[in-house]
C-alpha cells in the first residue's frame, strides 16, 4: 500500500468513529461547578431527575432537574438533595432488579 491509500485509509476510520459518538453530550459536562441550584421546592420539580454517572465525556456525577418552568438545573451530588436523589435512584435500580429476576422464575402450573 502507498501512502496515499493508507492516510485515505485512516481518513475513513476517523469519520466511522466520530460517526458513532453520541451527540447529546458533545463530549463535555452539562453541568458547570458554579451552576448549581442551592434549594428547590418539590412542588417546583417538573419531572423525575436525570442522573448522568461519571463517563468518558465527563469525569462528575450529574443531575439534572426539571423545574415546572421548564427550565434544567443542576443538582451538586454532595448536596443533601443530590444525595437523596442518587440514594433514590439505587433503591430504585436494586428494587427493579429484583422484580426482573422474581419475573424470570419458571411458571408453575397449578395441580388440579
């Protein structure tokens, strides 16, 4: 191979790659440090917290609420609300798990 195939090669891979990165999070952190909301209200949460766990793109735990004005805001994780959040989302998480794998048990017919 020449190396004219080989950079047109490489070239090829290159675009393949940034093809398949996802696009929601450009490759940066949401959440800014001096961006996060001090209290709120529950009645002014909208929706259920979305929790963005530390990754590639971003080496912080996130979340992000949903304010009734439509707005996102950022919740510090070691906040008291961040803890509660994430603390929610586990019991969640093991809670799910354990009704998937209750689900998975073999059917019994009854005996008649």
């Amino acid at each position: 191979m020449n190396s004219a195939s080989v950079i047109a090669f490489l070239s090829c891979l290159l675009v393949l790659y940034t093809q398949g990165q996802p696009a929601s999070r450009s490759g940066q952190c949401k959440c800014l440090s001096h961006s996060y909301v001090g209290r709120i209200s529950p009645q002014l949460i909208k929706a259920e917290p979305v929790v963005h766990l530390r990754n590639a793109f971003c080496p912080h735990t996130e979340i992000i609420i949903t304010t009734t004005a439509n707005k996102e805001k950022c919740v510090n994780p070691q906040s008291p609300l961040g803890k509660l959040i994430l603390k929610n989302k586990n019991k969640h998480e093991k809670n799910g798990a354990a009704s998937q794998t209750t689900a998975l048990r073999p059917h019994t017919s009854p005996r008649l």
